[in-house]
C-alpha cells in the first residue's frame, strides 16, 4: 500500500495550505467569541468562491466533484490549522436532498448552500429522545397547504445562528414510531419559533433549546414522502458519521502536548510519557482509518458503514483520552491559564472533548450498532 498522496494531491494540499497562510480574514485565529461568527462568515464566503465549501459534491450542485481522497486531503490541512469550514447544510442536509428533495428543492436550496448564503441546524433531538430517535413528539398536523408543528427540540447546535432548520416531525402518530416520521426544511425566523441558548460545560454558547409554537411550514418543503423522513433521516445520520479526515486536530493537538511535555522543568513522569506514546500511535491508527474509509468511498461510491461507525467511536474517545493526558502534562498550569495560549486550549479541550461521545450518536449506541452490523451479534 502506497501511503503517498498523487502529485495531484499533494499540489492540491500545497494550494489549500497556501489559502490557509495567504488568504484568511485578517484576526482569524485570535478572533473572540463575540467576533468569531463574522469571521466564520467571512471564511465561508472565501471557501464558497473557490468552491471548497462542497468541495465533494457534483459540479451541477455547485461543487467540485472532488474524490473522496481530495476531501481527506482539504479535512486535514483544514483541521490541523483549526480553520472553522464545517457545515451541516453541506454535510447531510444538501446530500439528503439531492437524494429525495424534488428538483424544485434542490434548485432552491442547494445553491444558497455551496454559495455560504445559508447556514443550516440539525433539529433531530428532544427531551425525551435522543438514541431513541424515533419515538420523537414533535407533531405536524396538515392545515391546508400548510404544516403547523408545535413541540421542542434540543441541543440544536448552531440553532441561533442557523437560516435554515432541519426538522425531524411526527406526521402520524396512529402507526409504529418509524413510520411516522417526516423530514421538513423550517425558515428559523418563522412565527412562533423560539431559540433559547445552552450553554455548554466549557463555557460556550454552542447550541440551544428551539421551541415550536404554531408554526406553519408549507407542505411543499416536506422532503421526500410523508411519513418515510426516518430512512431520509437515517442516510443523513451515515453522512454525519462518516466525516473523514478529522483526526488531524488530534494530531495538532498530541503535537502541542508534547512540545510542553519537553518543556516541563523537572521532565516528566515515565507513565506519562508512556501514555503520549500510546496516543501518538492511536492517531496514527485513527488516521489510517480515515484514509481507509476515503479509499474505499472512491471505489464504490459510498462511504463504508461500519468503518464510518468505527472511526466515530474511536475518534470521539481518542480525543477525550488526549484532552485528558494534556491536563496532566500540564499539572497545576492547568489550573492557571491565559486566553489563547496552548495550556488555555488544552483546558477547553478538556472540557469539550466530554460531549464528543455524545454528540452525533453515543459511544453506547456506536457500539451496538457495530456489533450487529459488523461482528454480527444479535440485537438483544
Ligand atoms: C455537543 C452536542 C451537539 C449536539 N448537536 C445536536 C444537533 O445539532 N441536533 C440534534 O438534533 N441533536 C444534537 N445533539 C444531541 C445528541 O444527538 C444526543 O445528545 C445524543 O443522541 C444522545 O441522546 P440523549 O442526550 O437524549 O441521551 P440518551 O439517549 O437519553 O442516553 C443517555 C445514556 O443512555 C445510553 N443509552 C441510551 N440508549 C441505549 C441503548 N439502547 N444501549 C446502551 N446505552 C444506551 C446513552 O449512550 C447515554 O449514555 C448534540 C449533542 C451534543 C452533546
């Protein structure tokens, strides 16, 4: 096996790497919170104009038809550097409706996506529904022409920000819980929604409470069939989970953790030192994964379920356990740090590494799904 990217590739790596150093919105990287959503504009509307926003989707769509190894190539140099270029509305949300949106959808929505126009949120879970999506309340009774849903969804990353909402409905209520599922595309300044924020354990305004007070959709934004929006639903949930190239933030993030661990005075503890072998070996393997699932989504065209489900477990637990080792290289540094230093985004990585073994489906679920799927065993 050739670890070696294609002349083509590594050109294309040299470009993105060049945009990065050359090309970026002035205060980019030190940007506060209050700011960063206008640079993170300003960002996407960069990546829009050289079509790297949907670098891997079809030319007709407003990408670049890029192979998958291409977008494992852009992921990384992205990631490694922290630049802010992920996008739900590209991710899943685009991808379903290319697959089951009517033509008048995707003319309608997919463009205003790869442009940076629109940003989209993801309104999948409840109070009372999380892994067990599928028992979700949120009820949309026809009227007319027109949906109107009421009910609650949580944990909406980005809902305040967002244009556009992804929303998971009840349609029926009277048949088993999967097959009354609908999938809508909800305007977020509609009437009678409310974004409440959450703030998350680190500190961050990341996502929100939304609440659905008579809120009418027109049916014509139902994408795919009334009451089949669980099998839309769930290929966008494969699409979620099969974000390649994620690994290199770990690998920046080892990277740093061993640059304070030579600095340390006294040198380090040996288990210590052990343990930042064992990471830089799993983000290694975590890598090889990520290349795996790439060259194997070029082959045949989709990505490899089970190596998807892998890649996310191992992924979302390898971060906690670097975040973890960067608090003990630090010591009691940790505990005193300044804004945008290295030991200030080991700390925050701490904190924000807890939710990695939740969001997009939890290691619990992860596992069982990857025992049956791939070893085979039996549900219960
Ligand atoms: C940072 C972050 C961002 C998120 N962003 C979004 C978003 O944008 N949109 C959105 O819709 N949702 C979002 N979520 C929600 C996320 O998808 C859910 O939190 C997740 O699916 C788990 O659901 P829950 O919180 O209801 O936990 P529960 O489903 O109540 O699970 C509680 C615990 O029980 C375990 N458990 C549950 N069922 C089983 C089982 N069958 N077998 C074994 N163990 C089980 C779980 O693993 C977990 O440990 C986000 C979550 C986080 C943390």
């Amino acid at each position: 096996m050739d670890f070696n990217l294609s002349p083509e590739h590594a050109a294309f790596q040299q470009e993105v790497r060049d945009f990065i150093q050359n090309d970026m919105p002035a205060g980019w990287n030190t940007a506060d919170a209050e700011d960063r959503p206008d640079i993170e504009r300003q960002i996407r509307f960069k990546l829009a104009e050289r079509k790297w926003l949907a670098l891997a989707w079809p030319k007709e769509y407003g990408g670049l038809a890029a192979s998958p190894m291409q977008q494992m190539v852009y992921n990384e140099m992205m990631a490694y550097n922290a630049v802010p270029s992920f996008s739900m509305g590209v991710a899943w949300v685009g991808p379903v409706i290319m697959l089951y949106g009517t033509k008048e959808q995707q003319e309608r929505f997919l463009p205003r996506i790869t442009s940076g126009e629109d940003v989209w949120c993801t309104l999948y879970s409840e109070p009372g529904s999380g892994s067990d999506l599928a028992s979700l309340q949120a009820r949309a009774v026809r009227d007319g022409d027109d949906y109107v849903v009421n009910g609650q969804k949580i944990w909406t990353s980005g809902g305040h920000r967002s244009d556009w909402g992804w929303l998971a409905v009840r349609t029926d209520p009277d048949v088993p819980k999967h097959k009354g599922i609908s999938m809508v595309c909800v305007k977020m300044d509609s009437p009678g929604i409310t974004v409440r924020p959450l703030v998350n354990m680190a500190g961050t305004h990341e996502f929100n409470e939304v609440f659905f007070e008579d809120v009418r959709i027109p049916v014509s934004n139902l994408v795919g069939e009334e009451n089949r929006g669980w099998y839309s639903l769930a290929v966008g949930l494969d699409f979620e989970r099969s974000s390649i190239g994620a690994t290199s933030t770990a690998r920046r993030m080892v990277e740093q953790i061993v640059g304070l661990a030579k600095a340390k005075p006294g040198g380090l503890d040996h288990g210590v030192k052990g343990r930042l072998v064992d990471v830089a070996i799993a983000v290694q393997v975590m890598r090889n994964m990520g290349y795996k699932i790439a060259a194997e989504q070029e082959r045949t065209g989709i990505a490899p379920n089970r190596e998807s489900q892998m890649a996310k477990l191992f992924g979302a637990e390898l971060n906690q356990r670097i975040a973890t080792l960067g608090l003990q290289v630090l010591g009691m540094q940790g505990q005193a740090t300044t804004s945008g230093s290295v030991a200030d985004r080991l700390h925050y990585n701490f904190l924000r590494a807890v939710a990695n073994t939740i969001e997009g489906g939890t290691s619990e679920i992860q596992r069982n799904v990857i025992a049956t799927r791939a070893l085979g065993l039996p549900r219960e």
